[in-house]
C-alpha cells in the first residue's frame, strides 16, 4: 500500500475506534444505572453487549498497529528509527492534527471508562454480598437449630395396666 493509503486507512480505524469507545462510555453508563436500579435483566443484557464491543475493539486495535507497523516501515526509508512521534511531525499539518485530535480524544473517552468501572464493580460487589446476606439470613430462618426439639415434647406413653386373674383385689 501506499503511504496515503496507509494514513487513510490509520484515520479511518481511529474514527471507529473512537465511536466504539463512545459506544462502551454509554454502556458502562447504563450500566451504573442498572446496578443502582437492581435491574437484572438489563444489566445481563449490557455485559453481553459489552463483551461484543470489546471483542471488536480488540480487532480494530490490532488492524491500527499493523497498518501503523507497515507505515512506520516505509517511513525507515526516511528515517532510520522512526517512532510514532516522529511519523506525526512528517505527516502534512491537517492529517497530523486530525490523528491527534482522534487520540485525543480516545484517551479522554478511554480515561472517563477507567473512573466508572470500579464504582461498577464496587456496586456489583456490594449487590452480591448483599444477596448472600439476604439468602443466608432466609436461610437460618427456615432450618431449625441442630438440637432441636418442640417445646411440647411429651414423654412416651406408658402401656396401661391390666388386671388379670393374677392380680385380685
């Protein structure tokens, strides 16, 4: 590929990178809800859809570091250890600038993910000690001590007395 292919192509995986980010910033943001609400149905539905989304964020990364490897590449031909950085500085003004807005911008949206995820996880934590308290106690209501015997226990009934020839007044 060429080289303005090779940024044409760089811009546009950032571009979806940086929407499926915006994607996951809404999810982890109903997700808080849910977890506040206590809405199972629609927090199983989140993480399913979570899951999908990171799976696919992991392919659009590896599609930009290889396309951001084979631009590094052609640019030893002008540099002998080109790095990123470097690669921006030679790129024209408007291309460097739009690169690094997307950056930008995926850092921000990567850095607000980062604050609500463990309030998330914190939240679901607690919701889940507090169901194991809730069974446990419902628990010891139902089951009866280990030595246990009603309050009415009544000894065994004796066998009534007979009077036979044997035993006449």
């Amino acid at each position: 590929m060429t080289t303005p292919t090779l940024l044409t192509t760089l811009e546009s995986l950032l571009v979806k990178e940086f929407r499926a980010l915006q994607t996951l910033l809404a999810l982890t943001r109903d997700e808080r809800s849910a977890l506040t609400a206590y809405d199972c149905e629609a927090l199983v539905s989140l993480v399913e859809q979570k899951e999908i989304l990171l799976d696919e964020l992991g392919r659009m990364e590896h599609q930009r570091q290889t396309t951001l490897h084979e631009l590094i590449q052609m640019a030893r031909q002008r540099f002998p250890f080109p790095d990123p950085a470097e690669l921006l500085a030679a790129l024209d003004a408007t291309t460097a600038d739009r690169i690094a807005r997307l950056q930008e911008g995926m850092t921000v949206v990567s850095a607000k993910i980062r604050e609500l995820t463990p309030g998330n996880q914190v939240l679901a934590a607690t919701a889940i000690e507090r169901l194991d308290a809730t069974q446990t106690f419902l628990l010891k209501l139902f089951q009866p001590p280990p030595a246990y015997q009603p309050a009415y226990y009544a000894p065994a009934l004796q066998p009534a007395m007979t009077f036979d020839l044997d035993h006449h007044a």
